[in-house]
C-alpha cells in the first residue's frame, strides 16, 4: 500500500505536475498490472490529491522558491541582459519593437520608464499597464516576453474562481482582456488594481479559505484590450464615473496603426531583447 511520501517522491522522481497527469499515468500502470498507484487515488478526493501534489511541489522548490523571492523583479530582467538571443531572433525583436512604439508615435523612453516603474513599484493607481489599440498593432507582441522572464498569471479562465493561482505569480499579463462581471467583481477589480487587499473566490471542495491578494503583494498588472476598460451595468446601464476610477488605476498606451499580413513577421518573443528595452534610457543599458 502506497503511502503520501511514496507518492511524492512518485511525482517528483516523473516530473508531475497535475493530477490529471498523475491519473494518466495511474491508468497507464493499472493497464500494465502495477494497480497500486490507481488505488491510492481512487481513495483520495479531489482535494487531498490537488493538496498532495501542491504541496509536493512546494517542499521540493522551497529553496530556489526562497532565493527567487529574495530577487528583486527589477533585478531578474537586468539578469537577461547577459543572456543571448534567442537563435530565431539575433536581436531582430528588438528592432521590431522600437519600430512598433515609433509608428504608433509611443516614445520609446517614456515607454520604457512605464515598464521599468510598474515593475519596481508594483500594483498601484496609474502605474499599471494598459495597451489598447484594434487588433495587429503589435500590442501582444510587445508584453509577450514577460513570459519568458516571470512566473506569469495569464489571462484568467472564465468563470468565478478566475484569478486562482495569482498569488503564485510574479506578473499578472491580461492579454486582450475584457471585463466582465463572471470574471471579477468591478469593485473587486479596482482595489486589485489599486495595490489594496482582496479578497477573491476559489472553490471550496480545494481550499480552506478564499483566496486572498494583500496589499504587501505588489504583482504588477500589465494588459492588452481593443479599448479601455468599461463599466457594464444590469441592461447594460454604463457609467462614466466608474470609467474614470478604472482608467485611474491604469498607464495607458494607445496603439492605431495596423500591421498589413503581408508585412507581419514571425518572430518570436525574446528575454535579452525585451530586458534591453525595458532598461532603455536607465542607467543600465
């Protein structure tokens, strides 16, 4: 009979890193005769198991989680600075970047000085990061790195326990977001956008509590949308004074001129070259 420390050591030993990954492989043995695995956790719920592997995870990263955390955000993308380009890219994303912020007349410095302030200072009132402009203006393209860089909260999954899994992260990326009240509470939006406490659902049958954002979580906010954020009342009912608290807590960059699909490139997303354009104009360069 398995116990919980052969199984996390199981986990650990197959690099697994969610319960629908450990069920494959518990059917995969049950198949081929070894049933142990498949027992344990048929015996176990949902949320023992999700706690199981969770806190597996937690115990086998602790350290590296600990030394990270110790790291300043600022400090992580100034370490890419030393890093090479990716083989499909030889600096080529760079170039294309500066060419998008020209084009859409967005001062590369002043930019770039957003970028650098919200990451240092975190979720605050008109520091977080707004790009809005219609579609193939190259406003993903531009944040997409982050991804590279940080352990990102991506665009959060519909439905109420959204925002699951955000405490965890070290950037949120709102990318092509759209407000709506399934997703988050208005109010619950702007406090989480002004650097104050909140308080957010997940499910119960996994988590003993809601989940909660507090002011000392500093997580920077950076989205992408095809216009400002707005508010949307019962039948629709708007409300201008909502809209500018919410535009408020945002830095926005407005995006208008369109990339034609013939002139579109696929280049991919670069650590060294977005670090050096968040860093252009400061005194590491």
């Amino acid at each position: 009979k398995l116990s919980n420390i052969d199984v996390s050591e199981f986990i650990v030993a197959n690099d697994i890193r969610s319960d629908s990954e450990l069920i494959v492989v518990a059917k995969t043995r049950h198949s081929e005769g070894e049933k142990d695995l498949y027992k344990f956790i048929i015996n176990k719920s949902s949320k023992s198991l999700s706690e199981l592997l969770d806190m597996t995870w937690k115990m086998n990263d602790a350290s590296k989680n600990v030394q990270r955390a110790k790291e300043s955000r600022i400090s992580i993308l100034r370490a890419h600075l030393e890093s090479e380009c990716l083989p499909l890219c030889n600096g080529e994303w760079l170039v294309c970047a500066k060419q998008v912020l020209h084009q859409n007349g967005v001062n590369l410095y002043y930019f770039a000085s957003a970028l650098r302030q919200l990451l240092e200072t975190g979720r605050q009132k008109r520091l977080n990061v707004l790009l809005i402009g219609p579609t193939n203006c190259g406003k993903s393209f531009l944040l997409n790195p982050l991804e590279l860089i940080y352990k990102t909260f991506i665009n959060p999954a519909p439905g109420k326990y959204a925002w699951v899994g955000l405490e965890e992260c070290e950037v949120a990326y709102l990318n092509d977001f759209r407000w709506s009240l399934e997703l988050i509470e208005w109010s619950d939006f702007l406090l989480l956008l002004e650097g104050q406490t909140v308080h957010l659902p997940r499910p119960k049958n996994m988590f003993a509590t809601d989940l909660c954002i507090p002011r000392e979580n500093t997580i920077p906010i950076f989205a992408t949308s095809k216009g400002p954020i707005e508010f949307l009342g019962k039948y629709n009912s708007r409300d201008e004074r909502e809209n500018d608290m919410m535009s408020s807590r945002w830095n926005i960059f407005k995006f208008s001129v369109q990339i034609p699909s013939n002139e579109s490139k696929d280049i991919p997303a670069c650590a060294r070259c977005f670090s050096n354009l968040v860093m252009s104009g400061s005194d590491v360069e």
